[in-house]
C-alpha cells in the first residue's frame, strides 16, 4: 500500500489520477511507484508548466560573436597554447567529462547508445573510441585524465555492465567516474503526471543543461576538487571524432583569461540542424536552428561567409568554478512538445499520434550568458565532427565511419 503522506501530496497537487490502478498493482509494483512518487520533482514540473520558463524572447538584440581560427594560429602561437595546455593536463588539473545519457534507438540499437558498434575499419564501442583517446593523452602527458560519464536512469546499470565486462578498455576503474543525470516528469496537455504503466509515471531527462546540477549533486565537482581539477571538458558520446583532450584548445582557453570556450565549425548550409554562437543582449549565447531567423541563417558578410555561421558542436570547455556557481544556480528550461504513451482511465495503453506532452530540458549553452564573454575556436569539420544521429543518410554511421578513416588516412591519428 502506497503511504497516506505520499497520496495526501499529490491530491492536493491535483494529481490524485495516479492512484486509479493502486488496487491492481502487485506489491513489487506499488512499491515501485511508491519509490518514484517519492523522488519525483512535480513542483518543479507544474511551475514550468505555468510559467512555460525558458522560451525564446524575439526582443533579444542579437550580434555576431568573434572565434579564433584555429588554420590562422601562427606556428609560435599554436606551440605557446600545446605547451601551455600539456602542462596543465600534466599538472593534473583537466578533466574530461562524457555526456551519454541516451540510448541507441533511432540506430536500431537495443542499449546506451555509447555501446554502439562502428567499424573504422576494427568494430569497435562508441565508449572506447573516446578511451582511446583519453589513454592515448594520458600516456603522452604522463598520468592519468580522469573521465566522467554522465549517464541516465535509463542506461546506467547498462552502461556499467558494458565497462565491466570489457575491463575499462583496459583504463584505470579508479579513473572513470560513473554518474546519472537528474530527470523530471513529464506532464500532459493539462498539467497532469503521465502514468506511462500503471505503476511508472512518464519522465525524461533533464537535458544536457542538467549537467551542471548533476555534476555538484552526484559528488562529481567535490572529487574533481580533491584531485586538484581546474579545467573540464565537455562533450557528447556520439561524435567519433571529438578530441577530448585537444591541449591547443585549452592552452587557449586558459592563456586569455577565458572562464569557458567552445569549438565550432562553419555550418554547412544556411539551415543545418545546429545551434549557432552569437551574442545575445551583449552575452554569449546560442541560438537553436529552431529559433533562428531565416534572415539571420542566410545573412553573409562581405567575403561571403555567414555572419552566424559557428554551429556549437557539444565540444565546451569550463573552468571548475563555472560548474560550481551553475550548479548551484541551475539553467532555464526550455519546453518540447512530445508525443507519449499513455495509460488512460480505463488501463488501456494508448500510443498518441501527434504530441501530447510537455518535456522540459535545460541546454548547457544557456550557461554561456552568465559570463561576459568567452572564447570560439574555430575547428575544421572534417577533422573533429563525424556524429552519429541518424540510422542512414546524413549524420549517420556510414558517413561518420567514411569521415574516421578519412582523417585517419591523412592525418595518422585515431
């Protein structure tokens, strides 16, 4: 039986549908509602619901931001920033952080999607192309770049498992930090909890913003201090060519006074589903290829390059102390309009044909705007983005499996 101080909650908070099925719930299933009840953020959920936080204001003045080139960096210049990023990895001062909450759907891929398989040309796990790298760095600087895996309620027992049974990619266990990504509740059009079955109410993930909070909530920030961490890498687990441990970006970074910096690349048309940096009321920002004007996506300057043209690649680079007034702090969420399965009242599963939900995401980008400015670097496409989004076409495993072993032919490194 479900405690009368949980039902008398979400009574009053108007939710008292999610006991309808409380009678033809086994034991195992109450207490596991009962559980999520507990933990479940609906307060946080119904006030985004009211407010609708977080949403694009057209009344924003919107400017081009400034980026480094990294092709137009002297020879003195990009030896200054390698040596300057190699000592502070060799200090042990920089860390790497993997965002790899999801999982391998839309690929046909039944697990996290860090457990898919690629071949370039060896078959080889999303998970240890990127411990590759980091060992490969660790091994020039010296000692070990701690990683830290942002995982979700959804794959972290996977994802341990996956780690566990290929022995770390032969990586130090005592450096990879496994960590879950806070979620929330999703709420139909009416502000009402999702029972997904009738014993789990629907929730998502709270976005790739979420993992500032994450980080300081989950003991991340607090062993990262201890071990003397000052700089922390950010990236996605999809892209198969994301340097983590680029010391050219962070000598960069940290030799301009920079708190945090990201990595772009020139989008490869006006309409490329990817966010672009900008500045927003004076402050760094980026705007989602959702939001952006088509005046703006199009606008070239006098060389013909696009004016908001450096597309934000997931590839960010943060001083510790960002993390922990973010953390602290927390980010804006924005609102998506989901379609959700659904329970209905009459304990019929029901499969919506067009959206019936809200999902509320906070974006990590949004963290730019606390701070007055911060560094671009400019990369080349083809050697530092080949992600993995779709199942074929574009942005798929084959043309990110040709641009690996393209760069890979040119250039001699993994």
């Amino acid at each position: 039986m479900i405690s009368d101080v949980i039902k008398s909650k979400f009574v009053e908070l108007n939710q008292a549908h999610v006991f309808s099925f409380e009678s033809e719930l086994s034991d195992i299933e109450s207490n596991l509602l009962e559980r999520q009840l507990k933990d479940i953020d609906i307060e946080t959920a119904q006030k985004l619901f009211n407010k609708k936080e977080g949403e694009y204001s057209e009344n924003s003045v919107i400017e081009p931001i400034p980026c480094v080139i990294e092709a137009d960096l002297t020879e003195e210049q990009r030896n200054k920033y390698i040596q300057k990023g190699f000592e502070i990895m060799k200090n042990g001062e920089y860390a790497v952080v993997t965002m790899a909450g999801g999982q391998g759907t839309r690929l046909g891929h039944n697990g996290p999607k860090g457990t898919y398989y690629v071949r370039v040309p060896e078959t080889v796990s999303l998970f240890e192309i990127q411990c590759r790298r980091i060992k490969k760095r660790s091994e020039e600087c010296g000692r070990n770049i701690p990683w830290y895996i942002m995982t979700s309620e959804e794959n972290d027992s996977d994802t341990k498992a996956f780690f566990e049974k290929n022995n770390y990619f032969g990586y130090p266990k005592s450096e990879i930090f496994f960590f879950k990504q806070y979620m929330l509740p999703m709420l139909d059009e009416e502000g009402k909890l999702i029972l997904e079955e009738k014993y789990r109410l629907k929730e998502g993930a709270d976005g790739h913003g979420g993992i500032f909070r994450a980080m300081l909530g989950r003991g991340v920030i607090e062993d990262m201090n201890k071990r003397g961490t000052k700089w922390i890498f950010t990236c996605g687990i999809d892209n198969i060519l994301v340097q983590l441990a680029d010391p050219c970006f962070l000598g960069y970074i940290s030799s301009n006074g920079y708190k945090l910096g990201g990595k772009s690349l020139i989008k490869r048309d006006p309409y490329e589903k990817a966010g672009v940096f900008c500045k927003k009321d004076g402050k760094p920002f980026v705007i989602e290829y959702t939001e952006i004007s088509s005046e703006m996506a199009e606008l070239r300057d006098d060389k013909g390059e696009f004016v908001y043209g450096d597309a934000h690649i997931l590839c960010n680079l943060f001083n510790v102390e960002v993390f922990e007034k973010m953390g602290d702090k927390g980010l804006p969420y924005h609102v998506a309009h989901k379609k959700a399965s659904f329970v209905n009242d009459k304990g019929i599963k029901i499969t919506p044909e067009k959206p019936n939900a809200y999902k509320y995401e906070a974006f990590i980008f949004d963290a730019f705007a606390y701070y007055d400015d911060m560094g671009i670097f400019r990369i080349k496409r083809e050697h530092e983005f080949a992600p993995i989004k779709n199942k074929c076409g574009e942005d798929s495993p084959e043309s990110a499996e040709k641009l690996y072993l393209d760069y890979v032919a040119g250039s001699g490194k993994i």
